[in-house]
C-alpha cells in the first residue's frame, strides 16, 4: 500500500506533457493558437468596464435618470444634466420674474408636486408667453401659460377667488399649470417604474407637456438626446430664473463659453420700447420689447442693437412683398434662429468634440485657423470652412482666418444668418428669403436650413418644434402663419 501511495505521488509530480522537446513544442504551439481568444476576452472587459464606468460617474439621460426628490447638489449622472441647462433646482431667483406680484403664486404652486420648483415654471411660462397674461396664441390657447382649453378645462380652478376661472387670469393660469405638469410628472413616473421609456423625469415630463403623454409612450421616452427639443430648450432658460446665474446688467458679452454663457434673462424692469428703424420703406417692424419677449432668457450676447445694424446690410430681408408676408418673414427667421440656438442662448457649438469636423481640407484655401476653428457659431450655427470663407467674402470680412469674430462681435453672428438667409439654398432648392416671399412657406424653409436630416419624416418632432417657434413668434408679431400644409416639409 505504501509502495503505491508513493508511486502515485511520483506520478502526480510529474509534468502532463513529459520534459521533451516535443511536449514544449506542442505547449507553445498551443498558446499562439489560444492568444487572439484571450486578446478579445481582454478587450471584452475592457468595454464593459468603461461601459460600467460612464453608468457610473458620467451617466446618461437614458441609463442613470436623477432622482427628481433629491437636492440640487451635482452627484454621479449629472453631466448631462448640467450640460442641458440643469434641473431647475437651483435657487429661485424672485426679481428675474418681469411681475412681481406673479412671484408668490408661482412658489406657491411649485409645491404642488417634488418635481417641479418656481424655476421649472418661470422658465415654462417665460418660453411660452414672456410673461404676457393676456397673450392669446394658437388652438385657443390663452395667458401666461399657454394652455389649450381642453387642457385648462380639465385642470384650471378659479384659485384667485374672483367667482371665475378663467386661463387669463395670471393666478388661474399659473395654478393650472402647476396641477397639469405634475399630473404629467405622475404619468411619466409610472412609465419609467414600467420600463416602457427610457430618459429622466424631468425631460420626459416636459416632452410630455411638449407633444402628450401618448406620443411620449409611443417613442419610447427619449431614445436620443435633441438639444433642440422643448425639455432641453426650456433647461436652457433655467439660468435666466436662479441665483448666481449672470445677467445681462451684471455681466459683459465678453467671450462666453458654449457651456455656460452669460444669459439675459426677463428682468423686473421696463423694456424700454424702440422699433428697429426699417431698412426701406414697407419693410416688417420689430420693437426691441417684442424681441425680448419672444427671447426672455437670451444670452446677452444677442443684442437687439446688433440685430437691427444687421438688418441694414440686408436691405430686402423683410422688406419684399405685401405687409402680411414681411411679417411672415421676420418670424420665419426668429423661429429659425430660436430653434437653431436653443433659444438665442448658444453662441457656440455646444458638442466640442465634434468642432474637428467642419475642416474640408480638400479645399485650396484649407483650414488656415486650425483643424477645428470652423465649429457652429452664431444664431444659425454656421459651420465649415468653406462657409465661413463664402460669408466672409460676401460680407468684406476674413471670418476664414479670423472665424472668431461670429462669437466675439454680435452684429457680425448676426450677418452670418441674414447671409445664410438671403443667399444659401442649403438643402433645399431655393434660399429661405426665396421660400417666404414666393409663396413656398415656412416648410420650404426648413428643407432648406436641415432638410437632409429632418424632412421626409426623418425627424417629425423637430419639424413640430420649428413650426411651433414660428407660430409663437407670428403671434407676438401680430401675423396669422401660412395654411399647415405649408408649414411642415
């Protein structure tokens, strides 16, 4: 027994493929064969630990939505919150509200559900009526919030006690509003507790608000992040409304950032009311206390002063046809610029890793500003080389050695939409200026700004975003838009 307990031992100790050249040969041999499995189990995990490791520290809208009950403090998965405007969290900024006495029933409604706070309201109501209590809108919607009256109907109560509800009275309105979004908020809470969307409360709240609680079902939430759309347009705004945020009368429009620029948001003070001195007899008006309404939270880099100086230089934009059509023109292009900037609240491509894109060095003048100098600036975002040097020698200024300028001087931003305006037909057939005063409508437009990529049912709901700006802007400029078969392309 013990003689065999031994020679098993020694048999154990020994090597499975012996000591011999051959056996090492076949060893070697057999982990060159092995090596490519384990390189891609290697870069398997590699994947899925970056994958665990953006869940975790950067988080997205889609995977890691914020808890709406938490404090306004910035913890894991909020980059992109703070990159699309924040949470509306932040502290409440009472004097940026153009009426005071609306400051004490917009608090207090904002109690009315954890998700919404006085900024998210301000912000809302800002966008929707700037303010104006006695706007009435499209669809029969009326007052400071905007409401359809199906809507109103449902959620309006008289909460000022004047023995009448009504969507005109500010304290009615600000109430119904209130009670609608956090219905919405309830709603959207208990699709993401079903996993039948995906994207954070509070955008899939005011995507709800935007385009219904259906629609938002019916898409599954946010599948993709549109900075464009109503939810990141109204994040934009929340600055305008919290403490701590830079305004116009506190901050000059020195070479803000794309992330942060300093914003001019709705202040307690008179407008002081100017009209844009017309660059030709019967072109369209616009007062500087219409701009700042259809725009209460611009960055205040975008003046109305650099608008008008621009205008000058463009002496038929709004100035071709009979008196309806001049109108319609100025809002066709406000809306543009509205959706193109978030608001007039962009100056610069907000994406940075994507500024390397814009370089066609196929060109025989190149990129002489660097690779990555030709990025989206100004209210229409102009981008590429060649752009940039087209408008540059159209408008006697180098913007291809000096691209700079569309960020640093705001008549200039300016000149470079009207340019793209009156003179480029983009995707389309025909230029912007051309679609509005022949007759095509707002929807030419559009093919004609970023048809590729939205027309044709591509991207319905930022069609549906771009027709609503032109509607709310044809509004406040006193014009009815065209028939809707006009408006969409």
């Amino acid at each position: 027994m013990g003689a065999k307990k031994a020679l098993a031992v020694e048999a154990a100790s020994k090597p499975v493929l012996g000591n011999d050249a051959t056996g090492f040969m076949w060893l070697a041999i057999a982990g060159l064969g092995l090596l490519p499995f384990a390189l891609l189990a290697m870069l398997a995990l590699i994947v899925i630990l970056a994958i665990l490791a953006i869940f975790s520290f950067g988080g997205s809208q889609m995977t890691a939505p914020p808890d709406p009950s938490a404090s306004g403090v910035a913890g894991p998965g909020s980059m992109l919150t703070e990159l699309a405007g924040g949470d509306g969290r932040g502290t409440f900024a009472p004097a940026r509200v153009p009426d005071q006495k609306l400051v004490a029933p917009i608090v207090a409604a904002a109690k009315e559900c954890d998700l919404l706070t006085p900024v998210i309201i301000s912000a809302q109501i800002g966008f929707a009526s700037g303010f104006d209590a006695k706007m009435e809108g499209p669809d029969g919607r009326k007052g400071l919030s905007q409401l359809t009256p199906q809507v109103f109907s449902e959620f309006g109560k008289d909460d000022d006690n004047n023995g009448e509800a009504s969507p005109l009275d500010p304290e009615d309105s600000i109430y119904a509003h209130a009670r609608y979004f956090c219905h919405l908020a309830e709603q959207t809470k208990r699709l993401l507790d079903e996993k039948k969307v995906v994207g954070d409360h509070l955008t899939l709240t005011l995507l709800a608000w935007d385009i219904g609680l259906a629609a938002v079902e019916a898409q599954g939430g946010t599948p993709f992040i549109d900075l464009a759309s109503y939810p990141f347009v109204i994040r934009g705004l929340f600055a305008g409304y919290s403490e701590g945020s830079v305004t116009a009368t506190t901050a000059a429009p020195a070479t803000p950032t794309a992330t942060a620029p300093p914003r001019a948001p709705a202040t307690a003070q008179p407008v002081k009311e100017t009209t844009a001195p017309p660059p030709k007899s019967g072109s369209a008006r616009l007062s500087e206390a219409q701009f700042e309404s259809m725009f209460p939270s611009r960055n205040s880099f975008y003046t109305f002063a650099a608008l008008t100086d621009a205008m000058a230089k463009f002496p038929t934009f709004a100035a071709t046809g009979d008196a309806t059509t001049r109108q319609r023109e100025m809002a066709a292009f406000l809306a543009t610029v509205d959706h193109e900037s978030g608001g007039l609240v962009h100056i610069e491509e907000i994406n940075q890793s994507a500024w390397g894109n814009y370089c066609d060095a196929n060109q025989p003048y190149g990129c002489p500003a660097g690779q990555a100098a030709y990025h989206g600036r100004g209210p229409i975002q102009l981008s590429w080389n060649n752009n940039y040097k087209a408008a540059g020698d159209a408008l006697g200024i180098d913007l291809l050695n000096e691209p700079d300028l569309v960020k640093n001087d705001p008549s200039v931003a300016w000149q470079t939409a009207l340019w793209f305006w009156m003179t480029q037909t983009g995707a389309g057939s025909m230029t912007a200026h051309a679609a509005m005063t022949g007759g095509a409508g707002f929807g030419e437009t559009i093919r004609t700004v970023n048809g590729a990529l939205e027309c044709g049912g591509r991207q319905p709901e930022r069609v549906r975003n771009r027709v609503e700006a032109y509607k709310r802007i044809a509004g406040l400029l006193g014009v009815k838009p065209e028939e809707e078969g006009e408006l969409t392309c």
